[in-house]
C-alpha cells in the first residue's frame, strides 16, 4: 500500500511526496503539525499541510538564512531567531563560537516539543547552555527590545495565519529599533519565481525600514518553485561581502554556505531584477566597457 | 471539472499540474508528446511523461545551456545543437549575431513539427535563413563531423530512450573531434540535488574527453529538484570567464542571463563539489587566510 502526502503549492500546481511512516500527528493551538518519514525528502515537518522542512535539503535552507547575516557580522554575540521552532536555525547560529546568548522565539510550543523529540537533527542546539527557547509572540517579545541584538532571523511559516504579523512594516520597524548599532537583520522571504509580487512587497517593507536592504536566493528543492529569497538588511555596508570567513571550527561541517557561496547568492537575473524592482542590484550587470 | 498532468518526478515525488487545455497528443515513432496548456507553467511540452520545457521557465534553461558556451566563445559562427527539437536553444544561438550557421539536429521530426505549430515562442528560429534544421540520430550526424564546430549544444531529454546514446563517452568524444580548435561544448546534465549519481558520472565522461570541464547550475522549477546542472567543456581557458558581454542587440532581451549569473552558476556548494567529485572546484572556498 502506498501513501502520499500532498500540497497544493500553487492554485493548479502540486507536489506529492511519499511516506513511509507518520511520525506524530497534532493539532496544536495555532496549527495541524505532522511529522512524516517520507521516500524522497527523508524526515519532514508540515504544518497546516504545507512542508517546513525536510531532512534532505534543510542545510541549504537554514545555512543561508543564518550564515550570510552571521558571516556579514564582525562579532555576532547576541542573536535572537523568532519562528524557526525546528531548531535548525539555532542549531547553525550555535556553531559561531561568539554567540554567547542565542533566543528562539516560537509561538508554538508543541512545534519545539515534537523537535526535541522527533528531529533531533534539527533540535541539538536546544540543549545548549547559550540557547533561550522562548514560548510567545515574536512580534510582541521584539516589541520590547531596544539596541538588543547584533543578528535578528525570522524563520517563519508564510505569511498566512500565526506568521502574517511578521511579515509586516510595523514588524520589520521593531526588529529594526531591537538591533545594536551594526546589527543585522535576515528574514526568510518566499520564492522569486512562484510568488514574485509578494516577495516584491515584502522586499519593500523591509528595505524602508533600513538604510541597505538586499535580496538573495538559494535553491530548496522542497518549496514551491523549487528557488527561494531571503532579505538581509543593515545600518551600513554591503551584506552581499562577508567581513569573516569560517574559521577551523567549521572544517568540514558547513554543507552548503561558502564565502563565495555567500557572494553568488546576491547575484540576481535580469527578470527577476526587474520583477521585483530591485533596482539597486541591475549595477551588477549593466554598463561599463570592461567585463 | 479539473484534469491534472502527474509527472513521477523521482521515485516517491511527484508533481501535478492542472491542465487548462490538451493543445496535441499523439505517438511519434520515438515517443509520446503532448502540449499542455496549463494553470501555472502556461504552454508546456512533455514527452513520455516527462515535461520538458514550460513558457514559464524555458529562459532560464535555454539562456544558461546557451548563453554560457556562446558568451565563452569570442566569436562563434557555426554553431550545433544536437536535440531541442521545440527550437528554444536555436533561438537564443540566432540572438549572436556572429552565428552563420546553426545546425539542430532532433532525432524526432514530430517534435520539430509540433513546435513549429504550437509552440510559437520557442521555434521562432525556424524561419531564421542561418537555421539548418535536420531529423536524424545525433550521434550519427555527429560522426560524420571533423573540426567543423565553434560551439557544440546537447540539449537532450534524460537519459533513457533514445537520449541515452548522447550520454555516454563515445558520443561525448565525437563532439571533442567535431569541435573546431578553441571552439567549446555544453550539454545539460540533469539535477546535481535529484540524482547526484548520474550527473556524477555523466560530468566524469565528459572531462574525460577534454582538457578542461566544469559544472555550472540554475533553478528550473519544472524539473525535479528544481535545481538544474549544465557541464561545459573547452581546450583550454576558464569557461567560469566569459570573454565577451551582451552588446546592444541584447538590451532588454535576456531575462536570466548576464555576465554575472554566468560566474555565479560555477559557484557550488561544498556538499555538491563532495557529492559530485569535482576537486576543481574546491578550491573556491578551502584555505587562503584573506577573502
């Protein structure tokens, strides 16, 4: 007998996976969470049916939302993660030897309860005495930050339902007022060629919140359009250069981040330049005699 | 009503895409075909099941299978394109005004013909009086063919039915033989997060027939993983390096391709440069205490 588990990525528009077995099956206070063992993408977390993270390919994407901000840092120390409730995020946050305090603030606590005990690949960083594992409302913990952090992430769900709070001016202008001077900001900010308007419009509400504001890209095979963005924005200096590299610590661990890694990822076609009105990045292709 | 098209992308992943339309379907002597018109992707063409190229992100595979080999090239002018029966990559070679000659050489008349009736956008080179359009085997064509080339393109289906051939190291050392001195090779080389295995392989044939070889990516939504490779070949230089950029003629017409997104796409992760075997690459992030 075969089972399939479906989501409706797009309207006309699907992907389906198959399971070997569930492993837990919820409805929490906010969501449905499930957790299968699946033929394709190994362990996975869904929620409210649409796929969070997949033992296959989550390197690529929590690699990129925390180590371009954290490679972009000089001397990260204090971090704070809102969302991000697997622990993939802290789990790489963690590998940066000057992290002394790193929060991780989920609105669902049966999110980080089924981690602990179900995704452990993920969740290794719980146990870690520079962890903060909070249970609330990422909007209203940032709302009483000030001059805080040096790296704030938003790893969250898309922004439908618990998550649509965090995808909001009025967000992204705390997050902005909780960061130390030099501090940075990165944010998960869905797929440029499945939903270019809306990562268009969250581009934007980011980027008038700071002084530089960019989009990168790397490729996730279990999101919709197989190809999704993050924004990263600072008080100053390119994000799209790295101030540090990998030191010995991270021989041989780190999967799919690179300092070249880091710079390709801000190299964007014309198309979606254009789409989503970038226009600080068309520099990078345009004029100039010389290659 | 609503009629779906399921592609088993991988053992236990499928895709599903609703289908506005079946615009022609019928047995050629090689394979099914079928043009769909659907909700997400807009004109699709599948053949055996498999979808080949979508009005949505058929750019950005044929700008990089193209673009890059062509932008290397100083100055190509008899170009071959071995498959790509919709016209797709013969359109982007036409766009070099330095080509006189462009030879497509599909196995599949049929797939020349229903592209040339139903997929207006992609076989516009048809018409183009440099366009050389022959129905034969490839690798026969390719047989007959001693230093005649400056570029040479394969772009084929996967690799199993009559593809098959044009993935092995015979073939790959008759295009060697059929490429004029200086001149350069690209083939797409299926999805490096899909099946590491077979473009392992298919990468190691294809530097063992010339001096020099390299692996370049992009995201193609409509192909499994989402996340496509490209394998160019030369007698020597670096291809990561185009020698010309996009004159006037361009100018508005590319939508993935630039001189940037061309070094970007030889940028890999570790995992891949692991995975796949491609020590060249590494040195792109190992050691080297600057930046």
């Amino acid at each position: 007998m075969e089972v399939w588990f479906t989501e409706e990525w797009l309207p006309g528009l699907r992907i389906s996976c198959q399971i070997n077995s569930v492993v837990t099956r919820k409805k929490t206070k906010y969501q449905e969470l499930c957790i299968f063992d699946t033929v394709e993408f190994g362990r996975m977390l869904v929620l409210d049916n649409v796929i969070q993270t997949t033992e296959k390919d989550e390197y690529i994407y929590h690699e990129s939302l925390v180590h371009v901000p954290m490679f972009f840092h000089p001397h990260p120390e204090k971090v704070l993660i809102i969302g991000g409730g697997d622990g993939g995020s802290l789990r790489e946050v963690l590998r940066h030897k000057s992290v002394k305090e790193a929060f991780m603030v989920d609105i669902d606590g049966e999110v980080i309860a089924a981690a602990k005990e179900h995704l452990p690949t993920w969740s290794s960083g719980f146990s870690d005495p520079r962890a903060r594992l909070v249970v609330e409302d990422g909007r209203e913990f940032l709302a009483r930050s000030r001059s805080e952090y040096d790296v704030i992430l938003v790893d969250s769900t898309d922004p439908v339902g618990p998550a649509e709070v965090l995808f909001q001016v009025d967000f992204y202008s705390l997050a902005s007022r909780a960061l130390k001077p030099g501090g940075c900001f990165a944010a998960q900010t869905e797929s440029p060629i499945a939903t270019p308007e809306l990562v268009k419009n969250v581009y934007h509400r980011i980027a008038s919140c700071f002084p530089v504001a960019k989009l990168y890209t790397a490729p996730v095979p279990s999101y919709p359009g197989g190809w999704w963005s993050f924004t990263i924005a600072t008080f100053g200096g390119d994000p799209a250069e790295p101030t540090r590299k990998p030191d010995a610590d991270f021989e041989g661990v780190l999967k799919y981040y690179s300092p070249e890694i880091h710079r390709r990822a801000f190299v964007l076609p014309p198309k979606i330049i254009k789409d989503l009105g970038l226009e600080y990045a068309s520099r990078q292709y345009s004029s100039g005699k010389g290659m």
